[in-house]
C-alpha cells in the first residue's frame, strides 16, 4: 500500500510538500533562462569587443597609412637640388665639380645604407627610422643653410675674393650626406609600413605605389613652393631668385616635425598573424625545417633547455618567443633573397639605370642653362629648372601610379607576399592577358634611355621650349623603374 499522505488535526489530507516540489521546479527554470541570459550577454560582449578592436585596427591602419603617405610626399626634398644648384655657383662661387660632389654625395648617401636600414626597419619597425630621418633633415638642412647664409653674406656682401676659401666645403658635403641618408630613411619607413599593413590585399601594387608616388610628387609641389613662396625680390618688386636660405630653414622645420609625427603613428597591425603566415609558407614551400624550427623548445644552440621557472613572468615568455619567431623568418627569407643569383642581376640593372636618371636630376638645373644662349637669359626666361623639376615629378607620378595599377591589373602575382622557391601558377585579375613586370620594366626603360638620346642629339640646344620632351621621357623612365623596384 502506498503511503498514505499527511493527514492535520482533523483527519483531513494534507499536500504541504507539493508546493515545495513545483517551487523547485521553476526555481531550476529560471536558473536556466539566466543561464541563457548570462550565455547570450557573453557572447554579444565577445562580438561587440571584437567589432571594437576591428575598427581600432582599421583606424590605426588607415592613420598610419596616411602619415607615410604625408612623409613620402615632403622626403623627396633632394629632387628640388638642380633648382639651386646654379646659385651654388654664382653666390658661393662653387666650381661645377663642387656641386657635383655635393650632390653625388647626397645620391651615394641615399642609396648605401638601404641594406642597412632595411634591417634596423625589419627588426626595430619603421618608427625608429622615422625619428632617425627627422634628426638627419633638420641637422643637414639647417647645417647646409648656416653654410650658405655665411659664405653669401661673405661674398656678396662683405666683398670677400672669389678665390677665398674658409674650408667650409666639407661640411656642405656632410650636410647633404645627412639629407641623403635622412631621406633613405623617411622612404623605406614609409614604404614598409605601407607594405606590411596592406601586402596582402588584392591591390596591394597600387597600395605600394601610394607612398612611391607621393615621394615622385614632393619634387613637384617642393619646387613651386620655393619659387613662389620662398623668393628674393629684384628692386622693381618682381620675383627673384630662390631664397636659399629660408627655403633651407623651412625644409629643416618641416621634415623635423613630420618624422616626430610619423615616429609615433607608423604602426604595423597584426604582425604576430604576418609572421605566423609566413612560417606557414615557408613550411609548405620546402625552406621551413619543421625540426629545426620546434628545436628551440628543446634546445637552444646545442644546450639543453633548463626547467621552466614558475616565477617567469609568461607574458615576457611569449613578447620573446614572438621576437625569436620573427627574427627567425626574417633570416630565413633574406637567406633565400640572397641564394637567388637573378637578384644580383636585377640589382646590377638598377642600379645601372637609375644612375643616370639620378644625374639628371642633380644637374637639371646646370643642363638648362647650358641650352640657353646668354642673350636670351638676360632678355628673358623662357622656362626655369623649377617648372622642368615639376615636369619631371609629374611624369614620374603618372608613371608610378599606371605602372602600380597595369602590374596589379596584368602583371602574374604569387599567392603570397613571402619567399617561396616552389613553381607558381602564374595569375591575372583580367584571365586572359598576362605581362610580365619584367616587360614594364624594359618598355619604361627605354623611355628613359631615349629622353637621353634626344638631349644628346642637339635637337633641344638654343630651344629650350622644347626641354620638356626630355624632363617627361626620363621622369616617366625614372619613377615608373622606382616603382617596379621599391
């Protein structure tokens, strides 16, 4: 017989537990539905946190982005040179070798350290590059312009003898050595951390071509802003001359305070997923060891590795072991960079080419005085190295930015932005029409090679309206061979 239920005073039934059992009931229901609630609050914060960090790396993508570009637009400050070269001459009384060294200097520093501050860039990030440019402009150009103010007030103030010399010549030189190497530095932190924060998109050869671009342009917009801002006046109130000296002082200032900007927003989002995928495919293309890579938990130069310490801090564990990973795939690529014997070639051709359109621009200025007879220069001035320089930053800029979209657009690209030694199945957007970059690359050097031809036929000597053909052919040979080899 079951038992029988509670009876109370009266011999009546009783079901006091009853209402216990259905509280409990709907207390366990309710437990679930805030469960639920708890579980649904988590996962909108987790979505919420993440859209949070997508958009803060996207804005500090987008700054960093923007900052480069600016520093790419004022680094080019050494294409402007041909526009004062001549007054070099004739108020510091410079021979022509003098400004060649000058200038040559600026060129030599500009290319030489490149290895160099790649890797300080690659290890240390582009920041420090930046901070190193804006030391270097502001020390070179405020340098190079104490030099000129002195040695102009001397000789055509004072009365100093043109053949007097107050051995001040050495340090004009290591004046524009820092410009040159100030500028290498301001280029290659603005081109890395464009590369880096953008190497993976679909049209990442016109996102490279952005901060080349803006480098070619600076030449441009430098070059008006010293002939119709910074400007000597003749007695009738017209414009003169350049004013070197504020020039020089205005560039100082402008590039000192761009670096410290860009010291601070050249920031490389994601670096830790770069360095992941590139070990990921160096694993795949056959240089990845994966024995030799996991040795560094065992052992560490052929010592065994000692017991974990309880006390290390893990975050410091896990800052050296990104650092150890990112060193390791840096040394791996430069490795494979430096076994590919077609990179010395194609080193060696730039290097070839670029010489001469480098010569070009440091003597622009000289060249176009030479093609005018004296006469007309005294009557009138039928073009100015400062217009030739702006033909020459605008051609060169065009020819970036088609070069950047052409190669994006026709060029074969390889799957990936790191080293790989296996074949790639060469691809194209369009499907059908492949060019290879090396064909832009010869098509554009001859633009160059014929703006020479047609300088040295004598077809632009006393017709100097005609130097444009030459400044547009070899600026668009110039800047288009710069932005097939950043």
């Amino acid at each position: 017989m079951p038992d029988s239920a509670p009876v109370d005073r009266d011999g009546q039934q009783t079901f006091r537990d009853e209402p216990r059992e259905v509280a409990s009931d709907q207390e366990s229901t309710l437990s679930g539905y805030v469960e639920d609630d708890d579980t649904y609050d988590s996962d909108a914060s987790y979505y919420l946190n993440r859209r949070r960090d997508r958009r803060k790396k996207h804005a500090v993508r987008l700054i960093a982005f923007m900052t480069a570009n600016m520093m790419a637009l004022c680094a080019g400050s050494s294409m402007v040179f041909s526009m004062y070269a001549p007054l070099f001459q004739s108020r510091l009384h410079y021979s022509q070798l003098q400004v060649n060294g000058a200038a040559s200097a600026c060129s030599i520093a500009l290319y030489m350290p490149i290895s160099v501050l790649g890797y300080v860039c690659d290890r240390y990030g582009a920041r420090p590059l930046a901070l190193v440019s804006a030391i270097l402009f502001a020390f070179g150009y405020g340098l190079a312009a104490g030099i000129y103010r002195k040695l102009d007030l001397e000789y055509n103030s004072v009365g100093k003898p043109r053949g007097a010399s107050d051995g001040s010549y050495p340090f004009m030189v290591f004046a524009f050595v820092c410009i040159g190497a100030a500028t290498c530095a301001g280029y290659i932190s603005s081109v890395s951390t464009v590369a880096k924060n953008f190497g993976k998109g679909k049209y990442r050869g016109l996102a490279l071509a952005m901060p080349i671009t803006c480098f070619g342009l600076s030449g441009m917009w430098l070059s008006q802003a010293g002939t119709n801002v910074f400007y000597e006046r003749r007695p009738d109130g017209s414009h003169g001359d350049v004013d070197v000296f504020r020039f020089f002082i205005f560039l100082a200032v402008l590039l000192f305070v761009m670096g410290i900007i860009c010291s601070f927003t050249l920031r490389v989002v994601d670096e830790q997923d770069l360095i992941e995928e590139a070990i990921e495919e160096l694993e795949n293309s056959g240089l990845l060891n994966g024995s030799s890579f996991l040795s560094r938990s065992q052992s560490y130069g052929g010592v065994a590795s000692a017991e974990p310490n309880e006390d290390a801090d893990p975050f410091d564990s896990a800052k050296d072991d990104v650092t150890w990973k990112k060193n390791w795939v840096l040394n791996a690529e430069t490795r494979a960079f430096l076994s590919d014997h077609t990179m010395y070639v194609f080193a060696l051709a730039f290097l070839l080419v670029i010489g001469p359109g480098e010569a070009f621009v440091n003597t622009l200025g000289s060249v176009l005085g030479t093609l005018t007879p004296p006469h007309t220069i005294s009557v009138s001035s039928p073009t100015s190295a400062a217009t030739h320089v702006s033909i020459f930053s605008v051609t060169s800029t065009i020819a970036r930015l088609l070069i950047g979209t052409l190669t994006d657009l026709l060029a074969p690209q390889p799957h990936t932005q790191h080293a790989q030694v296996g074949a790639v199945r060469p691809s194209s957007p369009l499907g059908r029409l492949s060019v290879s970059r090396v064909a832009f690359y010869i098509f554009f050097v001859g633009l160059l090679a014929s703006g020479l031809l047609v300088l040295a036929s004598g077809v632009v000597q006393n017709h100097a309206e005609r130097f444009w053909i030459v400044s547009g052919l070899i600026g668009a040979g110039y800047g288009a061979v710069f932005s097939l080899t950043p």
